[in-house]
C-alpha cells in the first residue's frame, strides 16, 4: 500500500521543518508514512516523532513500517487533537509540526476506501468509517437547499442548485449506496467537457463535509501554534482553496500586532506577534515532480516559524 503513495514536496517539507537532530516532531497525517520516514531518516536517537491518522489502513500499516523505532509514537487519532495528544505524552511544545492535507493516492485508487468517482464503490467518503454520516446519508437523507449548500461551499460547485434537484429527484425511486449512481446523476445533466471537474468538485464537498475536515483544519492549526516552542516550524501542505485559505488567514493573524479597529488611536487589545512568515508566497511542486507525479499539481506549502 504504502508504495502506491507518492509525497508531495518531501525534500522541501523535510529542509523546512527539521531544524534540531534531536527535537520533538507531530505529524498529524502520517498516512502511509512516507514524509515520517523523511524526517526520521533527518534525526538522531535522540529525537522523538509523534504521528496521527484516522484512517485504518494506513494506521496499521504504518504500525508494521515503524515497528521496532523507539522515537516513534502512533495515534489513531484526529490530528486537531494535537492537545490532547502532548498532554498524553507529557509534552511542553514541538520543534516542528507537519500536516499534508491530501488525500493518499492508495485511498483515491481503492475502490474500497469509497474515495474514488472512478470505479464502483460504496458511497461513503469517511475517514474514519466508524463515525458520523456517510456520503450516502448526506445525498438520500438532506434537503435540497442543504445538499446545494454542502456542493457550493465546499466544492464551489457553480451549478450545485441543479445537482441537488437531480439528486433529490432520483432518490425518490431509488436510494443512492454507490459512486457509480452518484456519478451517473451528475453526467446526466453535465456538459461533456465540464464531467470530470464538476465531479471533482462534488466529491471534494461532500469529503470535506462528511469528514469535517475544514473546522478539524481550523482547530488544529490554532492548538498547533500555541504548542510550537520558540523558533519551532509549521508546515502545512494544501491541495484547494478552501484549505490555503484558512492557513493563510491563521499564519497571517499570528503575525500582526493589533487587531483593533481602524478608527482606535491607540491600540488597546494587546495582541503579540507570535509567528514569523517563511514562505511570503505557497511553495509548489516544480516541473520535475510534476512530471513524475500528476497528483501534486494543486500542493501549495506554507510555512512559518514561531517567535
């Protein structure tokens, strides 16, 4: 499984989050552990890693690669739950925390992990199959406004309104359990050239929604922050807008020294500078790594560094 994976921007994650031979390090999405493996091959024995992820495969698999490597601590937990998890560790801070947003090539190419529109599968699209609403039971149990609301926000699905009423049309006669009905539906009201994107993009809302990735994303990055010891690094890898948005706008936040209004001659709400921008535009995947991995296309890297 784990060689069906390829990471994105391994060199350039590794060269800015690993700054001390010996310091501790979370990364809240291990996945099948390729970027860990990085930083460990970048520490010494003295150094410890601490790694999250909720999805199953990659969890034991990464069980079995790590096995026998005293610096290493798994968690089967979400990784907006980097609080918990220091406490758990009786831990002060990181020298560095890592997260890459993407989903692994092994889920999107598993018919069985439900993430793909590609092949028959089960409509889910959870990480963590014990928890919450599936994808299933967002499109046959939702009304229409609320199924076009999921679309348009977290897919900025142009034509969601339309896509919700087929939908809510379809399951009249019949539920909807698999990606291949799912897929059907769009196509059928779905101008040839625009099928795959659209699909995309209805499969990314409903991921992101089912598995309430953007408020995880939000919580995480403001426990992260608070953790990070004094020039600690942050490195976060995102693969849409709605992602690079909210890192963008925390990052930002953390490094200005007022947030009064604007019409206050003096300032009063006594905010500190807490982290130093190292990245002023998103790092992306250059020409040789998009050649050899397709997938990497959308990465943006941002980065800073804690005062």
């Amino acid at each position: 499984m784990g060689d069906k994976h390829t990471p994105v921007l391994l060199q350039e994650s590794s060269q800015y989050l690993i700054t001390k031979k010996n310091g501790v390090y979370f990364d809240g999405t291990l996945g099948f552990g390729g970027h860990s493996a990085m930083f460990l091959s970048l520490l010494n024995e003295e150094a410890k890693l601490i790694a999250t992820d909720v999805d199953e495969d990659a969890f034991y698999f990464c069980q079995d690669k790590f096995l026998g490597d005293s610096r290493v601590k798994l968690y089967r937990f979400n990784y907006s739950l980097i609080d918990l998890i220091s406490k758990l560790e009786a831990l002060q801070g990181f020298d560095g925390i890592f997260a890459d947003l993407g989903v692994s090539s092994f889920q999107l190419d598993n018919p069985s992990s439900g993430f793909t529109f590609r092949a028959e599968a089960n409509l889910d699209l959870r990480m963590d199959k014990s928890k919450g609403l599936s994808a299933a039971d967002i499109v046959n149990g939702f009304e229409n406004f609320e199924i076009a609301k999921i679309l348009y926000e977290f897919g900025e699905e142009k034509n969601s309104r339309k896509i919700a009423e087929k939908i809510v049309e379809f399951r009249k006669n019949k539920k909807i359990s698999t990606t291949s009905e799912l897929v059907k539906i769009i196509e059928e009201i779905t101008p040839i050239p625009y099928i795959n994107k659209t699909l995309m993009r209805v499969f990314q809302a409903l991921r992101i929604y089912v598995n309430e990735e953007l408020d995880h994303l939000d919580k995480f990055l403001k426990n992260a922050i608070n953790l990070l010891n004094k020039d600690g690094r942050i490195v976060i890898l995102t693969y849409h807008s709605l992602e690079d948005r909210i890192v963008k706008e925390n990052f930002k936040y953390e490094t200005i020294s007022c947030v009064c209004p604007k019409d206050f001659p003096v300032c009063k709400c006594g905010k500190e500078v807490r982290l130093k921008l190292l990245t002023k535009k998103p790092i992306v995947p250059s020409m040789e790594e998009l050649n050899n991995n397709y997938r990497s296309r959308s990465a943006k890297m941002r980065v800073a560094q804690k005062l």
